[in-house]
C-alpha cells in the first residue's frame, strides 16, 4: 500500500506513468522508496487545488449623482463607447470627440450623445464635463491626459500611460500631484476574473510572499493593425507591457526593481532595418524582473507565435500559486470571495474578459466616493515604465537595468 498523503493532494506522477508503473513500484525501481517516504510530506504537496467561480451578487448604488462625462477616441478598436460609460446610472455623457467626422459621429450615436468637439483640446473647454476618458492613440496618451487634468478634470485612459517615454510618464505624475485630480489607467488585465481573484487572494495571505510571476500577451496578427498615424506599426514591444505586468503588479501592489531583456527579432518588413519609425527590430520582447519581494517575474509581449491571441499570467507565492481560475495551497479550504464587484442593472461587462464595465465602474465609484482608483498613477506607472526599461535592455543585449521608482509619499526618485 502506498503512504498515506495528505488531504487534498494526488501524486505527482503523469496520468501516463501512473497508467503504467504505480508509485511505489516506480520510486523502487528507481532506488527512492525511502526518500519518497520522505517526499510524501513535501515535495509530493501538489493538490488538486480549488476551483474558483464567481457569485452573482446585486449592485448598491453609492451615490445618486451623475458623473458628467466626456469621451474621446473612436479609432479601430472603437474603445471610446467600448466601456459603458453611457449606460451607467451614475453618468451622464456630455460630449464626445473624435479628429474624424464620421468617428465622431459613429461616436455620438453610439453615446446617445446630441453633442460633440473637434477635438480633445476644444473638449477640455467645456465647463460642464467633469471626466473625461481617453481613448486616443497611445502615443497622445500623456499628452492628452495632462491637457484634460489642467482643464480640472479627472481622467481615466486607455492603455499604456505613456508610449516609450519615461520623462512623459513623469510629467503626467507630477500633473496628477498638482492637480490633485483622479488618474486611473483602464488596464483591462487589471479586472480579468484570474487576475482579480489573484489580487484578492494575494491580500487575504493565500500566496505569501511571490517568488515567481507570469505575465503574457500575445498578439498575433498577419498585418500591423491600421491605427492613427500607424502608431502601431513596428511599435517595441514591451511599450505596450501593461496586460502582462498587471499580472504582477496588479496582484500585489509591488514593484520590479531590475530588468533583464532580450527580443525575437522579427521577420515582417515593418521589423527590418527602415521599416519602422521606433528603429525597432523586435516583434517579440521577454523581460525578466526583480521584484521587490526579493523574487521574479518573467513578463512578455508577442506578436510572431502563429495565431496566438492571448492575455494571461501565473503567480506562484511561498503560500500557494495560482493559473487561470485554480488555486493550490495552504489556503484551499479558506479562500475568501473572488468575485468581481457587480455592475449596475444595464452595464454590459464587456470585453477582454468581462472587464470593461468593471474599470469604467471603478473610475465613476472612485470620482463619487472622493478615494483612488484601483489602477492609479503610480500602479499605472509601475506597470508601464518597466517595459520601457525592459525594450532599451533588449536593445543593449539583455544588459540588466535599474527601474525607476515613483514613491507615493515622496517626489518622484529614480
Ligand atoms: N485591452 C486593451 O486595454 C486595449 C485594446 C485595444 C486598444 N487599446 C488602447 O485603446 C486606444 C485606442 O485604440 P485604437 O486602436 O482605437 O486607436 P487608433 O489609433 O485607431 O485611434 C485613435 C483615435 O484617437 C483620435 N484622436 C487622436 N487625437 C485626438 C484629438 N486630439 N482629439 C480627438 N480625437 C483624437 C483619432 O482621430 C483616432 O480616431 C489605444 O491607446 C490602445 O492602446 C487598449
């Protein structure tokens, strides 16, 4: 008979082998039994783990007023009335803008909104709107998000923060500090149903300390997507970080201190020397990071693997670990509610899994109860600026480079 294992663990030994050899016979023949006595009581913990399902739970209003909203950018991804802004009851949309006639209009009726603006900078003019959501082209993000914050309102942008530039970052930090304003960044790993439910679970002690993280985007496409300007065209990689490190950054809070790049060098004409504005040669980037656990993560953006579309990531902490909606560890039995918080009554979730309706809500709820968003500046920062080190390490092959850090209590320090 084989040792007794623990409560809620299946031997680590592949349904192939197992089919074959049991596990007794199979330590033996290797010359192990004793020491896989002793394995049974450590290396041998790898549980069946906890399915984790979200509940339905009702909605509370936390205010009865209306947040008075202007949205700008219906580009190729439309993100502008992706997020159901215009049907939360918390919101009236005032006006919206796109440099296009037809987007704008495409806009405006998708908003069910009677009113529109040339442009962002006529937009921020209005008097009436209160927030604005940015959803331009990465490139005019920092730009566009200062220019609403100096007018005197709260913004909410799509991703990333700033596109390849750090002092850009730091002039949108040091804006946020004067105005005083709400930022928040709509990453959309950030309310991935895993990925809420890692960040729960990380706050409630279910991983301990992480000593290793995932973080994945993949993006295949047989053409570059047409965007505003081809900002997307060759575009380096990890400036576009924010899916993967969410997967670290969004868990726990923490920070990467370090980085440590290399890239695939892509074979598209837009990757060859002249066949892009950014002088980029890498269609793939795969960052390794030091944290400020003491542990590491490993964070990548792909566009080459053959049609692989995907937004995902791993932790695996010194208390448990986690992948897609299982958990295995020392908490299985007192996991606490990893639901996501409920949407009022018409609010759709939306896409890039469920999580638009989400981040809208969380920037409109943070506006009417006067606290910071879930995704802030600085976590904003912290998940952005990291692939910009990490895109200029792989250009210096794979030389380690520090990050810097943006301290919530002090001036920015590098
Ligand atoms: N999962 C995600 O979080 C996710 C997915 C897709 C896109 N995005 C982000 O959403 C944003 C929009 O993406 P897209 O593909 O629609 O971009 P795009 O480049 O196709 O469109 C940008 C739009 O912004 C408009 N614009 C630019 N400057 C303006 C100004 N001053 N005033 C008014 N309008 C202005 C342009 O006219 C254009 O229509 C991007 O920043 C992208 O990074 C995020």
């Amino acid at each position: 008979m084989n040792p007794p294992l623990p409560a809620n663990t299946t031997e680590r030994i592949s349904p192939a082998t197992a089919g074959r050899v049991g596990r007794r016979d199979f330590l033996g023949t290797l010359g192990l039994g004793s020491l896989g006595a002793a394995w049974a009581g450590s290396a041998l913990w790898s549980g069946r783990g906890a399915d984790l399902r979200e509940q339905a739970r009702p909605w509370e209003p936390v205010s009865d007023r209306k947040v008075r909203v202007g949205i700008v950018g219906y580009g190729v991804c439309r993100f502008g009335a992706d997020f159901g802004f215009q049907d939360h009851p918390n919101v009236e949309i005032v006006a919206v803008s796109d440099l296009f006639p037809d987007r704008r209009a495409g806009l405006m009726k998708a908003c069910r909104c009677d009113r529109s603006y040339e442009s962002l900078e006529l937009l921020v003019k209005d008097p009436k709107i209160e927030a604005v959501f940015v959803a331009t082209d990465a490139p005019s993000h920092a730009r566009h998000c200062i220019e609403v914050l100096k007018h005197g309102k709260h913004v909410m942008c799509a991703v990333p923060a700033t596109w390849g530039s750090i002092e850009e970052g730091e002039e949108l930090l040091a804006t946020v500090r004067a105005t005083g304003l709400k930022y928040m960044m709509a990453e959309t790993s950030c309310y991935h149903a895993s990925c809420h439910a890692m960040r729960t679970i990380y706050r409630a002690g279910g991983f301990g300390k992480l000593v290793y993280s995932e973080g994945e985007y993949y993006h295949y496409t047989t053409e570059p997507i047409a965007s505003y300007r081809n900002w997307r065209v060759g575009g380096p990689p990890l400036w576009y970080p924010t899916h993967s490190t969410a997967f670290y950054v969004g868990v726990t809070g923490q920070r990467f201190t370090s980085v440590s790049c290399l890239g695939f060098r892509g074979t598209r004409p837009q990757h060859q020397p002249g066949g892009n504005a950014y002088g980029n040669p890498f269609a793939d980037e795969i960052a390794l990071f030091e944290t400020t656990e003491g542990g590491v993560s490993r964070m990548l953006m792909s566009g080459s693997v053959a049609r692989h579309v995907e937004e995902t990531g791993r932790v695996f902490g010194e208390r448990g670990r986690m992948a897609g909606m299982q958990y295995w560890g020392e908490m299985e039995e007192q996991l606490p509610d990893i639901s996501r918080p409920p949407l009022p009554p018409g609010v759709p979730a939306g896409g890039h899994g469920g999580s638009h309706g989400p981040l809208m809500n969380e920037f409109i709820t943070a506006i009417l109860q006067d606290r910071s968003p879930l995704v802030d500046i600085y976590e904003s920062l912290a998940m952005t600026i990291p692939g910009i080190v990490a895109h200029t390490s792989a250009l210096k092959a794979g030389e380690r480079l520090k990050i810097p850090q943006y301290d919530r209590t002090a001036n920015a320090s590098k």
